[in-house]
C-alpha cells in the first residue's frame, strides 16, 4: 500500500492542515522549504510544530519546531 502525507499545524490553542496528498519525502521538502517565513500557516505558528501526519493510519510521523 502507498501511503500519503498531509502536513499539520499546531500550537497550544489551534490546529490547521493543509489538506495535502504528498509523499514524506515532498512533506520533508516543503517544510524544510518553507519553515520560518511566512509561507501558509508558519507565520501564524511560530513557536508551535509543523507535523507530516499519515493520510491513511492518521499517524503523526515527523514534528518539527516552527521557527
């Protein structure tokens, strides 16, 4: 089965998510891309984590620190 990656926002009082259909590796990407600019919702969750979460198992598989 091939599994796809949708990437989450969160911080301690809200949540959002992209609604993405990617593989990790293009999770990786756009995270690594985008983090710390003000790109989507990294301005808006600064301080809080940017998520790869399984489209499929709902598993969350890599947190990273928004900067």
């Amino acid at each position: 089965m091939t599994y796809t990656y949708d990437i989450q926002f969160n911080d301690s009082a809200n949540s959002n998510s992209k609604g993405f259909k990617l593989s990790f590796t293009q999770c990786e990407y756009y995270i690594k891309q985008h983090n710390g600019t003000n790109e989507s919702y990294f301005a808006e969750y600064k301080g809080g984590t940017v998520s790869i979460v399984c489209n499929e198992t709902n598993e969350t598989v890599k947190e990273v620190a928004i900067l």
